[in-house]
C-alpha cells in the first residue's frame, strides 16, 4: 500500500483513526476503468469516507428510475411465466417450517456453529504473540458468524427494496408476476436471518462498508438493467456463495434449515436475472453500453473478492492489540473465507458468460486474476436449487479432511 510508510510514522491512535480513510481511497484508485470509477464515486464517499450505513437511522437514499406500465397485459416471456409458478408453490412461512425451538450456544464446539479453522487463528495467535484460550476462539467464531449473518441480512434488506424497484422498472410483463414473488421471498429472507440473529445469537453487527456501498449504487442508478446485474447476479451471486460455504460447514441444525430453504429461493432469483438480462443485452442494448456493463461487472467482482474484511470485529475485538494490515492477513488467508470466494466466483462467472459479459475482450482480464478456470462452469439457468444443494452435501460428504476436520 503507498500510504502506508507514512502511516508507520503516525503516532498509534492517529494512525488506527486515519487507516479507514486511507484504505478507502486505495481501495478507489483500484478501480481502472474511468466510467466505472465515475459510476462508484458518489456511493464509495458515501459510504466508504462518509460512512453513511453507520450513522444511524435512517439512512435515506435517493431513487430515481421509471415505473414501466403496460395496459396489455401481455404473456411475453415462458420461462419467467414458470418461474412465476414455480415461486409460488415454492412458498415457505418461516414461522412454521423452521423449528425455533433449538437450543442455540453458539460456543458451544461440540455443534460448532462454524469449523475452528474458519478464521487463521495461528496467524492470529501469532500476531498477539499469545495463544487464545478454547472459550475465546470460541467467542471470536461466534462473533465471525454474527457477523456474516448480519452482512447477510443487511444485503437482504437492499435486495428486498431492489426486487421491489425492479418490479416496477423492468418491460417483461411475466417478469414483473414473478418479481413480486421474489419480493415475497426477500421480505422473508429479512424475517429468518433478523429472527436467527436477534433470539439466537443476540448479536446484530453495522452495515460492512463496502456492502453500503454496493447497495447505495444499486439504488440510486436509475437504469433497471445495472440494478439488476448489481442485485441480481453480483450481489446475489456473492450471497449463493457465502450461504452455501456455511450451509455446507455449520454443525448448527437450525441455522443449516434456515440456509437451505433461502438457498432455494436464490437458486430461482439468480435463475430470473440470467433469463432478463441476457434477453435485455442481447436485443436491446448497444455494444457500447454492453461493454461498459462489462467492465462493470469486472471491477465490482474485483472489489468484492478481498474486501469484506470483518473489519467491524477486528475494531470491537482485536484494535490495539494487532494492526488493521495484520487482521487483512489473517481474514484473508483464513481458509472459510477462501473456500466461500471459491463458491461465489464458481457461480458468478458463468452466469456473466451465460448473460454475454464474457466476450474475448475482457477474458485476459478474468486470466490475470486467476478466474478463468470458472469459464465453463455451470450457469443458474442450468442448474436446479435442489442440484445445488445436493452438490453441497455431496461436497461435505466427501471432505472429512477439509475446513470440518479441525472439529473433530
Ligand atoms: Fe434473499
Ligand atoms: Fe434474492
């Protein structure tokens, strides 16, 4: 990092209040594409300097797209139509299928709510210079799994208001009966993981930054197409990916039911994406603009990939005790953290090619930062829900060596 030789010369206090800020402007200049830069800029002050999603509440973001009528009522879409179908016989009611009467000690190793080595606890250890007790690994896991739950729950949030404007925005008829569905199914989301959070762990943790910042773009861009590609495939792409890491390594039976059925509601909302978007860049828009969307998509997979730090864990927890760059090593060598960017990008990459944001142009770039072996994979249209769970257990099946093995 260029900052950060003058950043060793600051006094420790000044130094720990600056590092936010430095970071944040770092994270920008990463950003290469001018448009792209530009598209990011208001939302990454705002939400990166400004810290916008901490200020308390509300926060009020404004939303500036068209509602799209038509008086025809037209069936103008098939797939979207079964989708549609398939969405509301696939309703579930958290109340009644989840059972909130298990016990839940999120301490507890013998039901490990995540596997002991999810975190880097040697580099960890190594840090402090002293070795953490097995009750206080067991805190920081609990506090790492709130944490993820509550990321996961404020996306569900931007996702329920994204599924909501898109619904209004979007010029599929069929496509706007099935996004009510998946409305329904957000709002849901919202219920489980808040109810799981606030009886279980009580614990709710603030709203990442970079997470605010993905989802202020998302609701002050007035084209329902970026909407989409931001919720749709990027967002909820990285949500199938962190749902399925911890469905598949939680010992913890309710949070794993609880995982399962939302998985299966993202397996139909990415599927939705895929249909709308690649219809919508394929016959309605200009090359032009299809190559700044995937440019787009490029730099906001980038900036997903290494920047949900649990950084509000290391300034509850570990501030004063190790450096901010010290906890980035150990979060981002932490083997959970690895596996659950394999699991986005698995599922990510392939619905980019399947939508058309795959061309021969921007493939080197994919190569260079080691994604290209997710070219071939399969894309949501072509793999089921339950396809994906049963690959998940098939996975966890097969891996008594792998993160499980350290709660043994
Ligand atoms: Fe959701
Ligand atoms: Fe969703």
């Amino acid at each position: 990092m260029i900052t950060d030789k003058l950043l060793q010369i600051l006094p420790e206090k000044v130094r720990t209040r600056i590092e936010p800020y430095a970071e944040a402007l770092e994270l920008m200049s990463e950003v290469r594409d001018p448009k792209v830069a530009a598209s990011l800029g208001p939302s990454s002050v705002r939400g990166l300097l400004l810290q916008r999603g901490k200020q308390g509440v509300p926060t009020k973001i404004p939303a500036r797209h068209e509602a799209y009528f038509d008086w025809t009522y037209p069936s103008d879409h098939a797939e979207m139509l079964e989708l549609y179908r398939r969405a509301k016989q696939n309703q579930w009611d958290g109340d009644t299928w989840l059972d909130w009467s298990t016990h839940v000690d999120p301490e507890n190793p013998e039901v490990a709510i995540i596997p002991d080595n999810f975190l880097n606890f040697e580099k960890l250890e190594g840090y402090m210079g002293v070795r953490m007790t097995p009750r206080e690994r067991a805190k920081v896991r609990s506090d790492v799994c709130a944490w993820q739950l509550s990321q996961f729950l404020h996306g569900e949030q931007g996702a329920l208001f994204a599924a909501a404007q898109v619904t209004e925005a979007v010029q599929f008829f069929d496509g706007k009966l099935y996004g009510a569905t998946q409305v329904v199914d957000e709002a849901r989301h919202v219920e489980v993981f808040h109810r799981y959070l606030d009886t279980k762990l009580q614990k709710l943790y603030q709203i990442n930054d970079n997470l605010f910042v993905i989802i202020d773009a998302l609701m002050s861009d007035s084209r329902w197409d970026m909407k989409f590609l931001g919720m749709q495939i990027m967002v909820e792409g990285l949500a199938l990916g962190a749902f399925g890491t911890l469905y598949r390594l939680t010992e913890e039976p309710l949070l794993k039911e609880l995982l399962k059925n939302v998985i299966r509601d993202e397996a139909r909302h990415v599927h939705y994406g895929v249909l709308a978007l690649r219809e919508h860049f394929q016959n309605h828009i200009s090359e032009r603009e299809r190559r700044e969307r995937e440019d787009w998509s490029f730099e906001v997979a980038l900036l997903m990939r290494n920047r949900f730090l649990a950084y509000e864990i290391y300034e509850e927890r570990f501030e004063g005790l190790i450096t901010r760059a010290q906890w980035r090593d150990v979060v981002s060598t932490s083997p959970g953290l690895e596996e659950f960017r394999h699991v986005m990008f698995s599922r990510l990459v392939p619905n980019l090619r399947e939508i058309g944001l795959l061309s021969d142009r921007i493939k080197p770039h994919y190569d260079r930062v080691g994604l290209s072996k997710y070219f071939g994979g399969r894309s949501a249209d072509q793999i089921s829900a339950e396809d994906m769970i049963s690959e998940l257990d098939q996975k966890r099946a097969e891996t008594p060596a792998g993160l499980r093995a350290a709660n043994a």
